[in-house]
C-alpha cells in the first residue's frame, strides 16, 4: 500500500496517515474488507472553539509583563464559558448524536472534548464513511476507507471525530544506541559509569544523569534556594506504560530526597500499551523531569498510540488544569496530518496557555529531514521537513546538541571540540572509510536533533524578523522514491513540498541530545548508559520549567513570546539565559551567533532564566 502518487494540494498531502506509517511489505494482507456493521466503536468527538483570536489576544497579554493582565490565567470553567461551544450548541450535538442511537460516555470538564460510543454501522452512517480492517507487518487494526464528513446539522459546532483510526499514531523520540552503534564498531565495550549518591554526577559523556544536567546548565544555585520543585505539578504525556519502581530507583541512586507516592498514572481512553521502546520512553521522561525538579508531584497521563488517544491527552490534562507544566516526547511528521486534524491539537494547546501551563514537546531525532526517519535514505530521497506537535506555535520545541566529545569508531578517533547541534555527520568519513557509504546512508543517516522550517504555520509574532530565522528552503523540497536502489531508474515522484514560506521555526532551545554524550537511564532493574535523542530533552525542559514556576512564583503561561523577548533583550550578553551554539549544523541547518533552526536559541543558563523571568512577576 505504498502512496505511489502522493501530491500536494494547497500544503495538505492527499494520502493517508496510516499507509504513510507503515507501507506494506512482502507478505502483508492488506485491506480485509469491512468491519462488522456490529462492531462497538468509541470516538472523540471534537468541538470548534469559539472566539480564537480573542483567546489568542488573552494569551498574548497574559505573557506580556507591560500588560496589567500579566500572568493573569483562567482555569478551566472560565475557558469554558468564554470559548467553549455555547450550552444551547453543546447539547444541539448531544441530542443530534444521541437520535443516531450513539450512547455519550463521557463530557470533558472544558466542554471541547466528549467520548461516544456506537457500531459501525452507526458511525459510517454518521460520518458518512466506510471502515475496513487491515493487516500490516502482522499488526491488525482498522480505519476509516475515505474521508469522515461532519454532518450539515452540527459542522458548524463540530471540528472533527478522532478514533475510528486504530493504528499506531505517533513514534517516540529516543535512540536506542544499540540498534545503531555496536561494541565492534566501537572497539570495546560501551563503558557504564554507575552513579551514586556519593557521585551522583558522573561527568562521563553517554553515562550523564540529572546531575549532570544541573552542572551543564546552571541549576544548582536555584537547588542552593531550595528551589526544587516543591510544591509544583509537573504532567507527562505518553502513550506508553512504564514501571514507577524503575524511576524511584533511578532518583534514589543519585540521593535524591523525594516523596515515594509522588507519581500518579492517568490512563485515559483506557490506558497505554508497553512496547519495549515506549515503556523505556516513559521511564526515561518521568526519570529526568521528575529528577531536575525533584520535590514535584507528576502526573503521567497514559493512552493508546491511536489518533483519539494522542488527541485526547492533551485535552484531558488541560481540562483536568491539575499540572502546572507539561511534556511530551512523540510526535510525526507535521504534514502526516491534514489541517483540521493540526487545527484539533492547537485548540488544545491554546487552552494549555490560556491556564498558563507551558508544554514542551521533543523536535525529533533526524535532523532537518524528519519523515526521513520513517523513510530511510537512499531509497527515499531526503526532505526537509520537521515534527509535529513541536511545530505547533503554542508549543516550545526541544532541540538537539552534542557535547565536547572524543570517541572512535571504526577504528578513527572522531573529535567533537565544542558543543554543536546533534547531527551525525560528524561520524561520516570514519563510517564511509571503514564500512562504505551505503552503511552510513542506511543506518547512520539521518540522526541529529529536530530542527526546520514549518511548512503549515505561519512565522509567529515573537520569532518574525529575528536574525537567522528562516523559510522553506527549495533544495530538499521534492520527494522521490528510489525501489531498486542504487538503479535510479524506476525512481517515483511522490510530492514536493511549498519553498520560500514563511513558517514557524524550531526548535526553540537545545540542550544535550546525542546518544554517543547523552544519559542513562534506570530500565528492568538496572542503569543503562547511552540513552539519547530530543525526547531527553523535553522532559529536561519541563524539569526547568517546574524549577522557574516554584522560582517566580506562580505558573509562567506560554513560554515561547517570553524567551524571544529576553533573546532581544539581552543577545548573547552577561546576562544572557542563553548560550550560542555556533559551529556545525544539523545535517542542513548551520549553526552561527543568532538563532538558527539548528539549535534555536541555544542552550540555557537556568539560574539567569530563573532572574529574568521573575522580574515580570507581579
């Protein structure tokens, strides 16, 4: 089920998420047929919100300090009443939906979000649609077969239905350096460096812990405050189960003093599952943000990896307004989803900083070639492309560096001699002079921190006009498909994607992301060393975050407006919360003294971030 003819029709892609996901291979069985008409379906069902540029305006102000609605934030009944479907609209969908037969199994407190449960047949008469069952790699699962179409009594109310999709949605943002890199290719073994409470810090690149992270970004005078989370709520999102007694033991080895019943797991939409890489994703989240701001409570907010279970975690946790800062570490491809289904997770995110919750998401872990990673070079062709929901403009991207390094691989010594955004090019003449070139584009390309050009949203008030933001670029703009590689000659044009516009860029700041400089992780009972990627990142920043909510003294609202405005205040200068990034790229992206879609803003000093945002604080 490859999309042989993707095309691009007003920057929407017209084929679907699923086979983009996973285009089937030897011996898949494909399309199955139908449903049964019978089958039990549970949907979300998706309001428009009322009043966005009035809601956008509120925010504005809200992060504004000359504004006297500074930090002033609503809870969750005032977004409600202000930008919620009317009452008299909300029960119109109600009764509408209720004379289909469709039972109504849940209302979320922010009245943007309810469940409803029905048959197929109820739902493809509703909708319009028809819903097949399909089989791929061996995974089963169903979706619709043509578009869904909100019926004329209640599209004006309704933005769209979410969950008739059961294939896996989203893919996390953590590199497993054994898949990548063995010991062969290393020499020796790949050294772990325990840490203890004695040494919680172990300064040994690939075996790094939070310790190591207050060291490398100025933390430890807020720890010297006592700022250390206390009294602060942090919220993971993730679509994966994981153990608590693994991130308990991981804090305790490194003598952190923490509560032993402060995690609490929300399954919504019935729970996550526990795939190997997702349960280590969630361990490795609640690990580092719950270690950074230590003295926290975290929710961990668990759902399926479904199209209405990735939805529903952000509107759940904005709805339930009990975290004061958020993270989440998987993502897609932006243009993986059409414009109403971006439209559905922004609203969720500009109640997010409506309530003054920042949400942090990781940029990815393939450079500036995102969907590459799903469509591995040299059989696709790279485009430039980046990851969603770190595109969205209400979301503050996490980006990718790798530290001062010296390593050898393949028998050549590689050095690294100052930080530069993650991108691992800087291993390509040891890889292509010991094992060839192929190797190099087939398991070592493209790796390095999320960073580009949104080809779907606008450049953002805060970021327009700010030196060394960019447009869609022209080169790597066209997609092909090579299926005989390296014979070119069948090759398949499978879309392009728009040059010269004028999007948002990401990330916003990096911090340390390279596998081969990056962390352990406690899993199974055991550290493990060499964890890496951008989903290490947006925990560590959601960390930060709860640190600065404690520091200033109540929730900090949308993050992004408040960093580019101190970024133009201060520059690169003495006091300055960020730190350039200015030598190497990110496979495309060059770094330099200003931003750049390499690293954004670069990397933080926490404790001048800590002063600055607290000057506003009234």
């Amino acid at each position: 089920m490859l999309p042989r003819n993707l095309a691009l029709k007003g920057c929407s892609l017209l084929f679907s998420l699923a086979s983009a996901l996973s285009p089937l291979r030897a011996g898949d069985t494909g399309d199955l047929g139908l449903v049964a008409s019978d089958t039990p379906q549970t949907v979300s069902i998706v309001f428009k919100i009322r009043n966005q540029q009035d809601l956008e305006r509120f925010i504005s102000q809200s992060v504004d300090p000359s504004s006297r609605h500074f930090r002033d934030f609503m809870n969750t009944e005032e977004f409600a009443d202000r930008y919620a479907p009317l009452p008299w609209d909300f029960f119109h969908v109600l009764e509408y939906i209720k004379k289909q037969g469709i039972t109504v199994n849940e209302i979320m407190d922010n009245r943007m979000v309810i469940r409803a449960t029905g048959t197929t047949a109820q739902f493809n008469a509703l909708l319009n649609t028809e819903l097949h069952e399909y089989s791929e790699h061996g995974h089963r699962f169903h979706r619709p077969s043509k578009n869904l179409q909100v019926p004329e009594e209640i599209k004006d109310i309704v933005l769209t239905v979410m969950g008739l999709d059961t294939q896996p949605a989203v893919r996390s943002h953590s590199i497993d350096i054994n898949q990548i890199i063995t010991p062969d290719m290393m020499g020796n073994p790949l050294p772990l460096a325990v840490p203890s409470a004695q040494a919680a810090a172990t300064g040994v690149p690939g075996n790094l812990t939070v310790a190591d992270v207050a060291n490398l970004y100025n933390i430890n005078p807020l720890y010297h405050q006592r700022i250390n989370g206390g009294g602060q709520t942090l919220g993971i999102a993730t679509m994966a189960t994981f153990d608590p007694a693994d991130a308990y033991a991981y804090w305790n080895a490194l003598g952190l003093n923490v509560d032993p019943h402060r995690i609490q797991v929300i399954p919504i939409d019935g729970g996550a599952g526990s795939d190997p890489i997702g349960v280590s994703e969630t361990t490795l989240d609640v690990e580092q943000a719950g270690g950074l701001a230590y003295r926290s409570k975290i929710l961990v907010y668990e759902a399926p990896n479904t199209s209405s279970g990735f939805l529903d975690l952000f509107y759940r946790a904005v709805s339930d307004n009990r975290v004061d800062t958020l993270s989440v570490s998987w993502g897609l491809t932006e243009f993986f989803y059409d414009e109403t289904t971006r439209q559905a997770y922004h609203q969720a995110f500009l109640e997010a900083a409506a309530q003054g919750i920042p949400v942090f998401a990781a940029s990815g872990d393939a450079g500036a070639f995102d969907v590459t990673r799903y469509y591995s070079a040299p059989y696709f062709s790279p485009l430039n492309s980046v990851d969603f929901p770190a595109s969205d403009p209400y979301i503050t991207a996490a980006g990718g560096t790798t530290l001062p390094t010296s390593l050898s691989i393949f028998g050549s010594n590689v050095v690294v001699p100052q930080e530069r955004p993650w991108g691992w090019n800087y291993l390509e003449n040891a890889v292509v002079q010991s094992q060839g070139q192929f190797v190099y584009d087939t398991q070592f390309f493209p790796v390095g921190g999320g960073g580009g050009v949104s080809s779907f949203f606008p450049v953002p008030t805060w970021q327009a006009g700010i030196p060394g933001a960019q447009a869609t670029p022209s080169d790597f703009s066209t997609w092909t498909y090579y299926p005989s590689y390296p014979d070119t000659s069948g090759s398949q044009f499978w879309g392009t994607l728009p040059s010269g516009f004028a999007g948002r860029n990401v990330p916003d700041v990096s911090l340390n992301a390279d596998p081969l400089t990056g962390y352990q992780i406690y899993l199974d009972g055991s550290f493990r060393a060499f964890g890496g990627g951008t989903s290490f990142v947006a925990p560590q920043l959601n960390g930060i975050a709860s640190l600065l909510t404690q520091a200033t003294g109540g929730r900090l609202g949308f993050l992004n407006p408040q960093l580019y405005r101190l970024f133009a205040k201060h520059g690169y200068g003495p006091r300055s919360p960020f730190r350039a990034i200015t030598t190497g790229d990110n496979l495309y992206w060059q770094a330099g003294p200003h931003y750049n879609p390499a690293s954004g803003l670069g990397t933080l000093d926490v404790s001048i971030l800590a002063s600055e945002l607290g000057h506003g604080r009234r």
